[in-house]
C-alpha cells in the first residue's frame, strides 16, 4: 500500500491529482455561470487555499475577476484550536462586491464564519464561500459553503495546500491519517 510519513504519522491515498482538477474546472464552470457580468473579488485564505485558489482563479472565465490574499490560522497539530488569528489582514474596499471566498477546508466552520462576519461589516453586494472540501459531520456553525469540491468524512487529511503543522502542503495528491498503527 502506498502510504507516506510526517512527524511519525502515517498517511495512504484519498484523492488523486488528476480528481481534483477535474472537480476545480466543474466549480469554476458553476462559477463563471453564476458571476456573469460581475466584478468578484476572489479572496484566498492562505495558507492552505493557495493551490486550489491558483487553479480555480485560472479555470474561471470573467474578465473582470480579481483575486487577494488573507492570511487566517486556526490549527494546532491535527485539531482546531477555535480561535481564529487574522496573521495577514486584507486591505481591498469590498463595498459593493461580489467576494468569493477560497478555502481548502471548511471543518468546524468557525474560520469561516469569522471571516464571512468580518467581511460582512465592510458592506460587499454579496459573500459566497468556495471550499474545497467539507467535513460537514464537524461543522458546529450555521455558515454554508455554496461551492464545494468533495463532502469527507471528519478524518485528518493533508497535501495540495493542506498540512501537518506546515509540512506536506507540496503534494499534488491529498492522503488521509491512516487508522492502522504498528504498536
Ligand atoms: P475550521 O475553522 O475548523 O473550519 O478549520 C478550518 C481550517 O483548519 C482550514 O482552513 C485548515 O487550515 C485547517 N484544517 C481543517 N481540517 C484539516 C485537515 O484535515 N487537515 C489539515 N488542515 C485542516
Ligand atoms: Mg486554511
């Protein structure tokens, strides 16, 4: 079985490479559709979200669209801390606007809801969520997402973007915690 190592933990395959940039490219069809004639600002929560933000922003047809970067930081180790750090703030006037949030993951939701809260108060047309995938058995807040890659099962999972305290972000497939252990 393949399988790969960080920090004594083991990992084996969950999504490959090749299944994700299929799904990015159906988002960003629903998207494009969706935002016809708009200006969106799309918004990529790093530091997770930067592969899938880099993909979704080039699959997506509207010429007026924008992208920038927020930088937000939840997670300890393999579990959510439930408070939510804004490390990098956002300086784009979002009055008026369409923002498409970028997320690789929506897990309790409170990264989320926080962010959708604050960016609420700075009077956008409208605030949509695109997370790459979901854990909706963990979600513990009313906040939805409104694009979603692939619903998971509450399991630990790391790779495109996604880590173990900042390690395995590089790699192209994503792989889940293995639930067999050796001792
Ligand atoms: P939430 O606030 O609980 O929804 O957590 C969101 C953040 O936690 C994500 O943006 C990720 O950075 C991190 N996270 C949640 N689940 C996982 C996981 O399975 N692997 C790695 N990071 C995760
Ligand atoms: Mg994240």
């Amino acid at each position: 079985m393949k399988q790969v190592t960080y920090k004594g933990l083991t990992f084996v395959p969950y999504l490959e490479n090749e299944k994700i940039q299929q799904r990015i490219k159906e988002l960003a069809a629903q998207i494009t559709s969706d935002c016809k004639g708009k200006r969106p600002l799309f918004l990529c929560v790093l530091n997770g979200a930067f592969p899938f933000a880099a993909d979704l922003f080039r699959a997506v047809q509207l010429p007026d669209a924008e992208i920038s970067f927020i930088r937000l930081k939840s997670y300890e180790g393999t579990g959510s801390t439930g408070v939510v750090k804004e490390v990098l703030g956002m300086s784009d006037d979002i009055e008026g606007r369409t923002v498409i949030v970028i997320e690789d993951i929506v897990d309790t939701g409170n990264t989320i809801a926080n962010l959708v809260e604050r960016l609420k108060s700075k009077n956008p047309a409208d605030v949509k969520i695109a997370t790459l995938l979901f854990k909706p058995e963990s979600l513990q807040t009313d906040v939805k997402p409104d694009y979603v890659g692939f619903d998971i099962p509450s399991d630990f999972i790391i790779g495109f973007g996604l880590d173990l305290d900042g390690l395995a972000r590089n790699l192209p497939d994503i792989w889940v915690l293995s639930e067999e252990h050796d001792n």
